[in-house]
C-alpha cells in the first residue's frame, strides 16, 4: 500500500525518513509493489540521502506488465531484463540482496543458481536470495547455494523453526519477512476506515479466510506475555537467535516507530516458548 499511487508520496517518504532515523537499516522492495512504484519511491528517497550502511533488496521472478497484470518467470533472460529495471528505477549499480520471488521447486534450476552467481561476478548484487513461504521450497534451499532466505516465521506460523539451525550450520542469512504476522490477532487492525484499511483486509482474507478464528486463539497467547499484539509478534522474532532480520509494512508513523522500538527489546525465552504448541 505504500508504493501505490493513491499513497501520498510525501508521507511515503515521510515514513522512510523517520524509520532510518530511528535505526531502521534495511529496506525491501521489489518490481511487482505498485508496478514498479515502490521501487521508483524507494530509489528517490536513497538519492535524497547518504545512508552508507543501509541495506537493499529486490526481487526477480514476479512483475507487471504494462497493462498492470501480473506475469511470472523465472527465465534468465526475464530476470536479467527485470532486474536492469529495477536498478535503474532504484538508481542504483548494485543491491545487497537479490531474492527469487516465490519460486516453485521447479524453478530452482541449475540455470538460476548461475544467474544469480553470474550478477555477483558482474558486481550488481552482493547476495542471492530466496523469498518464499513454501516449506519444500525452503527445504530444498537448505543444500543450495542461495545465501539469503526470506521466510515466513512470526508468532502464528512456526513451522520453518525446524529449518533454521540447518540455515545457520550453513551460514545463511535469514529474515522474518511476516514479522508481524498480518496483524490477525488484532481484528481492530482490518475494520476498513479507509482504503490502506480495505486493502489489509483484503489481503488477509486472500493469505488465511480462517484468519479470524485463528488470531482470536493467537490473542490468547498473546495476553499471557503481558504484552499487546504487535508489540508481542515483533520482541518473538527480534529475540529469535537464527533470524537476523525482519521485515513489516506500515502506513502509519507511529505504528513504525513502536515496531522499531519493540524491536530493541527482545522477548524473554520463557515467553516465547508460549507459542509452541506442548
């Protein structure tokens, strides 16, 4: 919702501004936000700024055509073509993280690993990277050559913990790229005040039509660590020993900062054992 038009674009930046103020150092996008727009957002506020030690990732595999439809492929030739695009609308020779966007088992081909290691050589990327949820997917990342997954790891989804000491005994990096979880364990969070409202909703009913069911057991949980919602799902993931980093998207300035801030203040192990079901 950031990316898209209808987003003031001030605010956008707004955003942006007060987040690395505040510490925030990595940021996200990819060409498929906003039909490119996030990307295009993203790359006027870093020529706006000196942030040496911000890092930057996009991705490959998923775009918009011109007609605003979504295509996929993970051809070298697409993604070559995709990713040349990204970095001019970024404004950028090189981005610290360049993940496939949700592949299938299929399209981790020896073909793709070569792409990949083939835009290190070049010096446009200086990792690769996986986002998805998918657990064979990840599974099958953990003897690959990717250095970066993007997983789906917070408070209502564990089912990758099994996989992250294997990520770490071969030195990848991992991001909780849900951190907050949707939020489904707040129902005040989709009441649609406003469009940025509708389209949270919407795209937690597409992600989880049961989402409400399940964020009412979550809440439960949530309640015993003394803690409110989002402040709980983000101390779970910042505290977590295997996860480097997270990622959450907001429209709202205070919502950003409290994230940050909850972030800074992991969450003790006695509480986070409370999400592991016995």
């Amino acid at each position: 919702m950031w990316a898209k038009p209808e987003f003031p674009e001030p605010l956008a930046m707004a955003l942006l501004e007060a987040a690395v103020g505040d510490g925030l150092n990595y940021l996200d996008t990819g060409p498929s936000y906003a039909n490119g727009e996030g990307e295009r957002r993203l790359g006027t506020f870093l020529h706006r700024q000196s942030l040496p030690d911000v890092i930057v990732s996009t991705k490959v595999g998923t775009n918009f055509d011109g007609s605003g439809r979504r295509t996929r492929s993970f051809e070298v030739r697409d993604m070559e073509r995709s990713f040349t695009d990204s970095l001019a609308r970024l404004g950028r020779e090189q981005v610290d993280i360049l993940y496939l966007h949700g592949p299938s088992l299929k399209d981790l081909r020896d073909e793709v690993f070569r792409f990949l290691e083939a835009e290190k050589s070049r010096g446009r990327i200086v990792w690769s990277g996986v986002n998805s949820f998918e657990m064979d997917v990840l599974d099958a990342c953990v003897d690959s050559p990717i250095d970066a997954l993007m997983i789906q790891y917070n408070v209502a989804d564990l089912r990758a913990e099994r996989l992250l000491p294997q990520f770490r005994a071969r030195g990848k990096i991992v991001v909780s790229g849900t951190a907050l979880a949707r939020a489904i364990y707040d129902p005040r969070t989709f009441l649609p005040r406003d469009r940025a409202g509708l389209w949270y909703l919407l795209r937690a009913l597409k992600g989880d039509p049961l989402f409400i069911a399940r964020g009412r057991r979550l809440k439960r949980v949530i309640e015993q660590t003394g803690d409110t919602g989002a402040r709980a799902a983000m101390r779970f993931v910042a505290g977590h020993p295997l996860i480097h980093s997270a990622t959450f998207g907001t429209t709202k300035l205070d919502h950003m900062r409290s994230n940050i801030e909850a972030a800074r203040a992991p969450m003790e192990e006695r509480h986070r054992r409370l999400f592991f079901p016995a």
